[in-house]
C-alpha cells in the first residue's frame, strides 16, 4: 500500500509539473555575456570606447565579455533574436523591429549625452541633413535631381526619420521621387565622409553619430552645411534579452545605469562624449513608433 501510494503521489507531481511548463523554464545563465553595436565604419575602434565599461562588466557579473561583429543594423537584431548576443546598443528603430519581434528584447537604458557640436546636452539627438560646404547644395530647391545617402533601411535617423518626416515637414514628395537616386552609406560616419569627399550630394545622419565622425578627426564640422533638423529623437537603447536570470540583468544594468560614480567608468562616459547612462523603459521609444505608423 505505501509503496503504490508513493507511485501515484509520483505520477501525479509528474503530470504537474508537464501541466504547468512555463513554470519549469529556467531563467538563462551564459557563462559568456556576448555583447553587439549598431555598426559604423570602423566598429573596431568604436569597441575601445567600450573597453572600461565591459572590464567592468566582467567584474560585476563575473562572466567572459565576447564581442559578435555586426555586418549590418539587422544583423545585430537577428543576433538578439537568435540568442547569439545577449548585451547590445542598437538604434532606436531597430530596438522598435527587436522589440516588435521578439517582446524579450528589453530596453534598460541609454546616454544622456553632453553638449558637443550639433549635438545637444541630454537623452535625445536628432537626424541632421548635410551637404558639403562650397557646393551649389544649400537649399532644398538645389537638392532636386541629386543623389542622396540614407543610413541603413533599419535606421532611426538615416532611414526612418528622413523618409517619412522630412518630406512632410518640407514640403516634399518621397525621397525615390525628388532625388535622382538613394543609396545606402551603412553608416553615419560614411554618409559624412562620403559628402565630404563628394561621392554623394547630400547624406541624413544622426547628430551625436556625425560628431563623433568630427571627433574622430575623420571630417570637419565647418566643412558642412546643416539644411534640417528633425524633432528630438530617444537616444540609442542598451539592451538585453529578458530571459537572463533577474539577478544577472540587475548587474549588468547597474553597470551602465551607475557608471558615472567610477574613475573608470567616467573614462568610458569621456569616450561617448556623455554625462551619464540614465533608465528608459519600452514606452520611451512610442515616439518612433508613432512615425513609422504615420
């Protein structure tokens, strides 16, 4: 009797348990964190802006920092969604198709930049449209029939933002329409450069992105000409895949949300020209939802 009593009590924790399997999961563990960026021309050197804040990172959460090299805004999306990178900085729009996609990809924070150039002091930045300085491109009129160069189709500034609010506040049919061709830099330093050296007419880029391109000693600022601001855009998102364990997440989020109370990781602040890492949460980015829904 005690032992069948012991078979069903068994059978009957078992069918629980297959019952309830949301129950069962186990939150993610990796012994190696693999971190990922939107990427520019030289993703390399932008890593090293990075390097104080993953030693750091290391440190806090006692795990191995890998880096995965994007090719592209999507491939560091599809990283996300594959659970190939668990850490990331993406744009804003690309956070929006993450999130879209898969609701796991979570937002936790992003820089509060410091005033430098064009770019403003604070969580926000804006899509700039540049054309070389000395050019016959210094108004729209003169635009019509030039070449242009986006970012990428999965950018915020450099595709989102230019085709679909810049015509309306101008004035302006589409893009595809008023210049003779769009072409796609695959990066905010190479839309600057590549009107710096006149292999396109115009370029749309994201303010604290042209200014680190300035920064990097790669163009000059007065060399330009600033036909458009956008309206104020969320700065780019830190984020990480939700399915890690809390206890796991709070550390890495800490890393970045406290890195201005360290010598080291005021070093990393002094790289990103920012003041601090300040909190976000999904509701922040509504905003680029609402433009891609216009």
């Amino acid at each position: 009797m005690y032992i069948r009593r012991s078979l069903i009590a068994a059978a009957v924790a078992a069918a629980a348990a297959l019952s309830l399997p949301a129950f069962a999961q186990q939150c993610e563990n990796p012994r190696v964190l693999k971190f990922s960026l939107v990427p520019t021309q030289d993703s390399l050197r932008e890593l090293g802006y990075y390097k104080p804040i993953l030693d750091q990172l290391a440190k806090n959460t006692g795990k191995k920092i890998e880096f995965y090299m994007p090719t592209s805004y999507s491939s560091v999306v599809e990283a996300l969604l594959g659970k190939w990178v668990d850490v990331a900085v993406l744009g804003p729009e690309s956070y929006v198709i993450a999130r879209s996609k898969d609701p796991t990809v979570e937002v936790f924070g992003t820089y509060s930049r410091l005033k430098n150039g064009i770019q403003d002091a604070g969580p926000g930045y804006k899509a700039v449209l540049v054309t070389k300085k000395g050019s016959r491109f210094t108004d729209y009129a003169s635009l019509k029939g030039s070449v242009v160069a986006l970012v990428d189709p999965a950018s915020t500034s450099g595709g989102l933002v230019p085709e679909h609010v810049f015509p309306r506040q101008a004035g302006l049919p589409p893009l595809k329409d008023y210049f003779s061709k769009v072409v796609y830099s695959g990066g905010h330093d190479l839309g600057a450069i590549a009107v710096a050296e006149g292999k396109v007419d115009a370029a749309f880029v994201a303010t604290h992105r042209f200014m680190e391109t300035v920064n990097a000693g790669k163009v000059k600022q007065e060399d330009f000409n600033y036909l458009w601001y956008s309206p104020l855009l969320p700065q780019d998102p830190f984020v990480y895949r939700s399915t890690l364990c809390d206890d796991l997440k709070k550390k890495i989020a800490d890393t970045f949300l406290l890195v201005d109370q360290n010598e080291d990781g005021r070093k990393y602040l002094a790289n990103v020209k920012s003041e601090k890492v300040v909190a976000m949460k999904d509701a922040d980015y509504n905003v680029i939802r609402d433009v891609q829904k216009k």
